[in-house]
C-alpha cells in the first residue's frame, strides 16, 4: 500500500512540476504576443532564488523590447548577472539573455544568446518555453526548467516588489 501511495504522489508531483513549466512541442510554432502585454513585469523585485539572493529590474517596452537586468549573490558575494531581452519576434515574443561572471565575462559566445520562445500570455502570466513567469499582486514568481547532469528539476524564484 505504501508503495501506491508513493508511486501516485510521485505521478501527481511530477504532472504539477510538467504543468508548472511547459516546453514546446518540436514542430510547434511559437504563441502570439506583443512585449507590451508584458508589461505587469515592469519594477525593481528581489527574493530568494539559486540558493543565495536575486534581483531583477524590469524597464518600459520601448520600440518593441522590454529590457532587464538579474544578480544572484550568495553571502555577500555576487555569483553571476544577466543581461535580458523581451523582444518582439513577429507575431509572437521571445526572452534573450546573456549570463556574465562577477568579472563580466559572458557564458554565451559573443554572438550567442539564452532564448526561451513564448507559449502563451495572459493577464498577468506568461508561459515561455522551460520558463514560467506570474505576477500575483506585488509577487513575480518564476518557475524555471534546469537540467543538470541529465536531472531535470525546476527552479523557483519569488520575488517581492521593491522600491528603487
């Protein structure tokens, strides 16, 4: 009896981490969106994440890109930082980002960039391929899909709105 029980709350905690963070489909085309409808993102937020502390700013699209910037520092130190882009891509939206080093020597090749392609967005979420992003009152929870030595696990950052 144990063994169900374990086997069926593992089946059910794996479909909410699925439903939490959705991918999309190899020949599926991206969702629809303009970078405004994003705009519940815009702040200064800061919150747990990674195993230290994070911040995220968000700016006013302009032009079609809604620019952002990420620090992850662990006891004072800083870890890592990351320079992030909504951008308009036709008729749908995608996130860019380069990660650099507290040095600022980035991951990504020069010409390279992190990009997770938009699903879906709603009033006030946004499902971007293996990245989930919602905003509940002054909260913006991400819900990020990592793969680390072939284990795929989700990483959650909640962030609390902050003044500048």
């Amino acid at each position: 009896m144990k063994l169900l029980f374990t086997i069926a709350f593992l089946l059910t905690f794996s479909h909410f981490l699925q439903a939490q963070v959705r991918q999309l489909e190899h020949n599926q085309s991206p969702g629809k969106g303009k970078v405004e409808d994003l705009s519940w993102m815009v702040g200064y937020w800061a919150g747990p994440g990674l195993g230290g502390d994070c911040e995220e700013v968000w700016m006013p699209a302009v032009d079609g890109h809604m620019i952002g910037t990420f620090r992850m520092w662990e006891n004072g130190k800083l870890i890592f930082s990351e320079f992030m882009n909504l951008v308009q891509d036709g008729e749908s939206v995608s996130m860019k980002l380069k990660h650099f080093g507290p040095d600022l020597e980035g991951w990504e090749e020069k010409t390279e960039w992190t990009t997770f392609k938009l699903i879906e967005i709603t009033e006030n979420k946004a499902w971007f391929h293996g990245l989930t992003i919602e905003r509940k009152d002054d909260q913006l929870h991400f819900s990020l899909a990592l793969t680390e030595n072939g284990v795929r696990r989700i990483e959650e950052f909640k962030y609390t709105r902050k003044p500048l």
